[in-house]
C-alpha cells in the first residue's frame, strides 16, 4: 500500500535518515559495550575467529560477541569465564581467569 501512497520521500532523504540512525545505533552500541569493560563474564565458545584463527569467538549471556586467544585447550562447546579487557562497538575482547 505504501507505494502506491503520494508524497514519496527522496532517496537523498531516505539515505540521509538511515545514516543518522545507523550512527545512533553505533553510538548507543559502543556506549552498552563500554559498560562490559574489567567486568568478568562466562561465555560460550562458538568456534574460530571468522576474522583469525588466533582467536576463539564466544558469546556471553546477553549475546555479545566476545574474542579470546585460543590457548589449543578451549573447545566449541566450553563455557569459560574471561576478564574483557577492550571493547569495541560490536565486539569484546576477552582474557581467561
């Protein structure tokens, strides 16, 4: 229905608004990853790294995406407490306690 609708909006404008709001998102995003910093948190591991295999990528228990070396000792499945220790707008990094 919406289509067929008069008073369309520009692309300009479309494009313009989904900027903004994907720049409220990131901040908004960056702002909840910071609060995770020092704060010890159990994940689940996933398997690899999609970016290095010297990494292992995990989950924590609201679906945060966590990175930790991996050590040859931590398999998919585990679940492991890590210390996050840098935190990016989309992604943590971890250490193991």
């Amino acid at each position: 229905k919406a289509e067929i609708m008069p008073n369309h909006l520009s692309e300009e404008v479309k494009s313009s608004r989904l900027r903004r709001l994907i720049e409220l998102q990131s901040t908004v995003s960056n702002s909840m990853s910071q609060n995770y910093l020092d704060t010890i948190q159990e994940i689940l591991i996933e398997g690899n790294s999609e970016k290095s295999d010297e990494y292992l990528q995990g989950r924590t228990d609201s679906n945060k995406v966590v990175l930790v070396k991996a050590d040859g000792i931590i398999s998919p499945g585990d679940f492991i407490k890590v210390k996050i220790v840098e935190a990016k707008t989309w992604t943590l990094y971890g250490e193991r306690v």
